[in-house]
C-alpha cells in the first residue's frame, strides 16, 4: 500500500508540462450527445427486434396480494407473457450472496405476495409493442388485503430507534456546557422528501446467447449492478456482461439496480428475444428510491464573544422498514466547527414507504439547513456579522478526531467570497433594503464535503497507430468522466486528445467503483494515471532497448514524452513509429489505486462559502432569487469547464431546496403527491439570475497523487441555508421548514405584522 508521501513526487499531472489539466476541455462524448447519437440504455440497438416490458405497481401501502386476474391481460392483442408472483422465474432469495465478494446481493422481483410500499412491481408485462404492454398492464385486476400503514414521519417519531451499529456521539460534558452558557440557541429544523428526478428513468434492455445475458442498464456502478444481477438470476457474475456507456443523470438514485434489470433479464430469458424495460416518469418516484424527509435539533452554547462552548446536532430521518438507510444530517458538522463539548446522533424511523437512500450529498445536503442557519440565528444574538462568528470558531485540527487537516481553506472562502460579493454592504438589520416593492436581503453559509478515494483499476493500451485507448469500469452519469480520463491519459502520455479514446461502463473492463460519494474522478483518475504511468515505463523500456531507437541504451528514466513522442533531450522518436516497427500488435499496461494507509492520518474535506442575494414580495410571500455567488476550494482542478459545471449546479439545486423543492405523502395511500415534472418542481432558467462560482488554487497533496478532490457535491451543500438566511435579512421572517415557500414566508410576515 502506499504512502501520501509517494503521492506528493512529481508525476505528469504535477507538472502538466502539456497545459491540459486544468484546462476547460469540452466535453468528451459532447458532440454525440448533442446529436442524439449517444444510445442511453433503452436506445442501445440490439441483436434482434426488441420485446417491451412494462411494470405494474402496487396501490396501497403495506398488505399483501389477495388475488390477482391476469386472463384479459394475456389475452391481449400482441402479449407475449404476464407475471405476478405466482409465475415469475425462481429467483435467490432477497439479500443472498452465493459469492462472498458480491458488492451487492440478490434482488428478486415479484417474489412473494407482500406488499411493502406503493408502486412495489407487483405484476410485469411484456408485448409487442410498447403501448400493448402498456395497455395490458391496466387489465390486470389485483385485490389486496390491506394492512396497517406508517406513512406519517412526523406522527411516527415515537417509533425512532437507534439506526443500526451506530450510537451517539459524545464529547465532553454537552448538557453541562449548555446549561451554563451566556448565550444559548435551541431551534427544530425540518426538510422534506426530496426525488431525484433524473432526464432519464431508469432502463434496462436485456438479451441471452447461451448462458450468458449482455445488459445495457443506467446504473452510477458497474459492478455493484453486474454482481446483483449474477446473484439474483443465481448465474456466476462472469456469465452477465453489463454495460452503461450513457447515463442520463444519477444523483445517487442509480447507485443501485432496480426491477428494471432484473425483470428484462428474466423476461429475455423466456422468450428468447430482446426484453427492454423502462419506468415511466410516475414510476420513477416510487419505484427508485429518494432522500428521506429529517427533523433536526441544533443546540449551540457560546461565550458572549461568539466562541462555541458546545454545539449539538440531533434529529430524526426515516427509511423503508425492510431497507435500513439512515441519512446522516449530522455527520458533516463534527468537523466543522472547534467547540469542546459536543453531541451528535441520528434516529430512524422505519416506514411503509419506498426506499430511502443516497442522494447528491448525503447528509450535508440536508444536515446544512439546520446548523448554517442556527449559526446566522446565534450571530444575531451576539450581535456578530456571520462570517465573523464562523472564523471565531475556525478549528486548528479537526475538533472531533485531533487529526490535522489535510489542507483547509474555509476561511479564505468565506472571507475572499465576501469581498467579490460586497458582503459589506449588507445590513445587519433585516428589512431595512427595499427596491421598488421588494424587500432585499443578503445570507451566506459555510460548505463543508468529505474527501474520499477507494480502490480502482484501469487499463490502457496504445496501438501502432498512435491512438490511446483507457478502458475501465467506470461510469460517466452526466459530469465529465469521460472528459476528465482523456486529459489524464493525454496528459501522463504526452499526446494530443484527439489521439486518445475513451471506453468506460462495461463489466469487463478493469474494475472502478462507479460515480457517486464525490469519489469518481479522484478514484477513476488515480487508476487512469497509474495505468499511464506504467505504459510510460513499458514504451520507454520497449525504445531503449530497441536498437532501431535514437535512443537505444539509454536510461529509461531519463525518457520524456511530449507531442506524440518520446525521447531523450533532443532525440526524439514518434510513439507510432516505436509501436509500428518494435510492438505493432500494441501495448497494454494496468495500473491501479488503493487509499494509502497513512491517509487516515489526515481530516480530509473540500470546502466552500455560499452567498446569496434574494427578493421577498411583502405581499405575495414570493421568493426571487437576485444573485448568487460562490467560492470553494476542491484540490486541483482538472477540467475548468466540467468542475465549474458541477459547483453551480449543485448551487441551482441549493435553491431548489430552499424554494421549491419536496414530496409529501398522501396519507390514504403512503404514495408520494408529486409524481412527474409538472407537480415536482425544481428551479427553471427564470429562478436563476447571476449565479457565479470561483474555485480557489489548490492541490492536496494527501488526497492522492493528483491532489484533486470531488467537485459533485460540494456545491448543493449549505446552498439552501445561504438562501434561508438571505430570506430572513431581507424580511425578518426566520422560517425553519423546508422549503420556504410563498404560503410560508406569507404567513410568517403576517404574523410578524408586515
């Protein structure tokens, strides 16, 4: 295993004598998309004409299946196969694992006659045709026997436990801290259940050649997709070949495979033809997973002059009842802020709705809202500005664990942020700012994502033309994967772009994690570079010991590689000619990452400072977003265009969560209300006006040996406390339920008399 220190040698991203790191590459696999020649899973063309399979959901909660009628159905013009449990294909039981290894473990469809939650597959179609699918699908009569529901969370907090394999975390004396404290705050936060909504559903097509089933899925990992499938059909995982070369967004709801993949493979199995499966946009909501709705209690305890005696974050989330998920809202935070009492924990409430789980940033995405504004409401008291608290409680080491931090830079954000935005000119005094009928306030929030790295491989190859070519098992859902590979590989070669290619999504190639956890680039790039990097040794090997070579016996540490060549001062050899004449059927090289052993040594995160300018409409309650600005500090940056792509998208998404965007769960059915892209509303290009991010000069030398970080999620978390706490400078309103919508901000002014 390695160590960051072999991490901080220079290596060809270190010194980027090419100029492509860092560049703003366009995207890679741009122009396919653009014309609609990218073939996302359901438009992969395969082998013969395809069958469709359409999936039909439960209408209740929790219960099971009392009798189904499937004859109108079957006798449908077109149908070629109906299923409810009482003739699907055996299949392993749920959450068995025949290979130890498997990432992820079996996941029947249509196994047994439970009900778990609304829109659990209950019933799978397949026709000629879409639409007789479809249309079959609604003729399938189902009676349940309905059972006892949980489907209200806040009615439920009497149900909590402890989220498994995990307790509180207690450090010092909390409540002593706080009961002695000068100054206290103790507010209730609440944020909703939030959907993913991706451009594209999750879809599966699927076909078999013997034993062996080819499956183009959109699915964020590869493997974890690959094995699910091997250990539900209960085939071994070389016998299913995944693929995923186009994803039409993921956010963490494809971090998992769904029915889709299971039921197309099953379904081309038995008939013998192609089988492709879609969910419908409805499905989407109920079928996929989502982020769970939180409850959260922040108590802070300060000396008069802002330093934080002791800080508390705890709360309330819930998760499926048989899919234990918790959403850590208050894990970000015990590295945050220096306060030498402290208290953190979570509580789960099991429900009968469908699954929770991973969505762009996991619990700071939510965990912000709460303590970000709690920091702007103890300022107030103290009669601090907000970025002066925050720097007064700025940690030297990492508050909770004692480690240093690997390199940390929230500070500058927050005051290099303040003055681009001109943070001066806001009013401590909230309402006094007034243009035309709208009241106007500034917020700001600190951001805070932790850094990771897990094990990855890569393979690349150049041919005797000169073309490069990185294969690897990674994913691209959408932010820049395949962009990002191609300057690495570039790069650590010495090549121009247009020489390389980029193969990535398959299960047969070297294995990488996938997207999600802001670990892609750093993990899948390490990999990339490592590969590079061995190839690098490989050719100059293969030219000095080639007596055709310029530099025949020469040191091979001493070669250098630049414009498609390789070489020695000024003897210099194109990578083509060497390859052509000494190795014309190419050469491969594999390279890997796994996270040093020493890395643990270190807190490690990315960080950010969110500022925002809003307008409030006294009489409507309506919310405008005016400007909003950005600084954060991510590591080396390896595509300018791609990185900035994604820090304001998760700012845009920041707003959403502020303004518009939630689920609430219709009681009569545990169905989610919002079910398409008409009643779930998410910010639209006339919410955002001038919206502007700067990403801060950095490299992390112990983050791994490129000194980048993730970039994906950094940038949603705390963006919807800036735009709370901007609402409250501008009316005086302090709302503290997500989202702040008209109806809110309307009332609270009412009752504030304004």
């Amino acid at each position: 295993m390695s160590s960051v220190a072999d991490w901080a040698r220079p290596n060809p991203i270190h010194e980027n004598r090419s100029g492509l790191i860092g560049k703003g590459v366009d995207r890679y696999e741009g122009p396919l998309k653009v014309t609609g020649t990218a073939p996302y899973a359901y438009e992969v063309v395969p082998p013969a004409p395809p069958l469709y399979g359409f999936l039909v959901g439960a209408s209740i909660a929790r219960g099971r299946i009392a009798s189904v009628e499937t004859a109108e159905a079957e006798a449908a013009p077109g149908v070629r196969l109906v299923w409810t449990h009482r003739n699907a294909p055996a299949q392993a039981p749920r959450g068995a694992r025949a290979n130890p290894r498997s990432q992820r473990p079996s996941n029947p469809a249509l196994a047994d006659d439970r009900v778990r939650h609304f829109g659990e597959t209950v019933a799978f179609v397949v026709a000629d045709t879409f639409e007789a699918a479809r249309d079959a699908a609604g003729l399938i009569r189902i009676a349940y026997a309905e059972e006892p529901a949980v489907v209200d969370f806040a009615a439920s907090l009497d149900r909590a436990e402890m989220p498994p394999g995990e307790e509180d975390v207690h450090i010092g004396d909390f409540e002593q801290a706080f009961a002695t404290a000068p100054v206290i705050l103790d507010e209730t936060y609440s944020s909703p259940v939030q959907n993913h909504v991706q451009m594209e559903p999750c879809a599966t097509i699927a076909w078999w050649d013997g034993d062996e089933v080819t499956v183009h899925t959109s699915i964020q990992m590869v493997k974890g997709g690959q094995h699910a499938l091997a250990e539900t059909l209960a085939i071994p995982s070389d016998k299913v070949h995944l693929r995923t070369r186009y994803i039409g967004g993921g956010f963490g709801g494809k971090g998992q495979p769904y029915d889709d993949l299971t039921l197309s493979a099953l379904g081309a199995r038995a008939l013998g033809r192609p089988v492709k499966v879609a969910y419908t946009r409805q499905q989407m909501f109920h079928g996929t997973i989502h982020r769970p709705a939180t409850i959260q209690r922040v108590r802070l305890a300060a000396e008069r002059d802002g330093r934080l005696t002791g800080f508390a974050l705890e709360g309330y989330t819930h998760c499926a009842r048989e899919a234990p998920f918790t959403e850590h809202f208050a894990n970000f935070s015990r590295s945050l802020y220096a306060a030498p009492n402290r208290l953190t924990g979570h509580r789960l409430v099991k429900m009968d709705l469908p699954g929770a789980g991973p969505m762009r940033a996991p619990g700071e995405a939510s965990g912000m809202l709460s303590l970000e504004c709690a920091m702007d409401e103890l300022a107030e008291k103290l009669g601090l500005d907000p970025i002066e608290l925050r720097l007064r409680n700025e940690p030297e080491r990492d508050p909770e664990t004692g480690k240093p931090f690997s390199l940390r830079q929230l500070a500058r954000c927050m005051t290099e942020g303040a003055q681009r935005f001109g943070w001066d000119r806001r009013s401590p005094v909230p309402g006094q700012v007034r243009d035309g009928r709208w009241l106007v306030g500034m917020g700001m929030a600190a951001a805070i994502r932790g850094n990771f790295l897990l094990p990855a491989k890569a393979g690349v190859r150049i041919d005797a033309d000169g073309v490069v070519t990185l294969r690897q098992g990674m994913t691209d859902i959408g932010t820049g994967t395949y962009t990002i590979l191609a300057q690495i590989a570039a790069e650590t070669l010495g090549v121009p772009l247009a020489q390389v290619r980029v193969e990535i999504g398959d299960s047969e190639f070297p294995p990488a994690p996938g997207s999600g956890g802001q670990f892609g680039a750093a993990t899948a790039g390490s990999a990339a570079l490592d590969a590079g990097m061995k190839l690098r040794r490989a050719l100059a090997e293969l030219a000095v010991g080639d007596p055709n070579s310029r530099i025949y016996g020469e040191d091979p540490e001493l070669v250098t590689f630049a414009d498609g060549a390789l070489g020695i001062e000024n003897r210099t050899e194109a990578l083509a000619d060497l390859v052509s004449r000494a190795a014309p059927e190419g050469v491969y090289a594999e390279g890997a990452i796994t996270p040093a052993a020493d890395a643990r040594d270190w807190s490690q995160h990315t960080y950010g400072a969110h500022f925002a300018e809003v307008g409030v409409d006294p009489v409507t309650g309506e919310v405008r977003m005016r400007r909003m600005f950005g600084v954060f500090a991510a590591g080396r940056i390896l595509n300018a265009k791609t990185a900035m792509s994604q820090i304001t998208g998760g700012m845009i998404w920041g707003v959403g969560t502020a303004l518009t965007e939630g689920n609430a769960v219709d009681p009569r059915y545990g169905s989610f209300i919002g079910q398409d892209m008409a009643g779930y509303l998410v910010p639209v290009h006339a919410d955002i006006v001038d919206l502007d991010a700067v990403l801060l000069d950095e490299v992390d030398d112990k983050a791994n040996p490129m000194g980048i970080k993730g970039v994906g999620e950094l940038g949603i978390s705390g963006a919807g406390a800036a735009v709370a706490n901007a609402i409250y400078n501008a009316c005086g309103v302090r709302l503290r339920d997500y989202p702040m919508t008209p109806d809110k901000v309307l009332a609270g002014l009412i009752a504030a008399g304004l």
